[in-house]
C-alpha cells in the first residue's frame, strides 16, 4: 500500500499523461479515440484539467503549474501547425484558450478539493 502511494503522489501519474496528450495530439484526426458525442472544446477542458490536477497533486505550486498548462498548450499547437496536411491538424488560438482554461479548471478543482479536506 506505502508503494503504491507514493506511486500516486510521485511525478509518474504526471508524465505519464504528459505522454498520452502528446501522442493523441500528435495522431491524425481521424484515428483519434473521441466520442462523436463529446465536442472537441470539452475535450481540450477535460484533457488539460486532468493535466494541471495531477501537476499539482505532484507539486502543489499554482503559478508555475498554470503556467507550465498554458506553455504546454502552446506546444502542442506548435507541433501540430509542423505536422503534414494529411494528419488534419493545424494551429488553432481556440484549442489553445481551450486548454488554458483546461489549466485553470484543473487549478480551481484542486483548489476545492485541499480546501473540503480540510
């Protein structure tokens, strides 16, 4: 169980999804495992909320993780306007305010949470 929390708290559950953004933001459009159901916006929401949540969970520092969400963000649309046109993705301001409030989302939701457990 000792293991398995300090797993948990550790900076792996980060990385890891870190990697998943990444590679699913790196795909072709089409091969992209989202339900019809779920708009592209909330995705972006939920994606970068998880992100900044499990940042935090790691190294609760409000400021630097905001701002690691939104350079993170930014990144990610810079590697999609360089990969080819018949990936369909491209650079997109929307996505990237998407994501930032994503980040922010995250920072209120874990906000929330170490202020219940107390």
């Amino acid at each position: 169980m000792n293991l398995l929390l300090k797993t948990i708290t550790s900076v792996y559950p980060t990385l890891l999804w870190t990697l998943t953004i990444l590679v699913l933001c790196s795909m072709p459009s089409e091969h992209i495992p989202l339900s019809e159901s779920i708009s592209d916006k909330i995705a972006h929401f939920a994606v970068f909320g998880l992100w900044s949540f499990l940042a935090l969970w790691y190294k609760p520092n409000y400021l630097k993780v905001g701002i690691l969400g939104v350079a993170f963000g930014l990144l990610i649309e810079c590697i999609q306007k360089s990969l080819p046109e018949s990936f369909h993705r491209s650079f997109d301001w929307i996505d990237l305010v998407a994501d930032s409030i994503g980040v922010l989302l995250g920072l209120l939701f874990f906000w929330s949470i170490k202020k219940l457990i107390k």
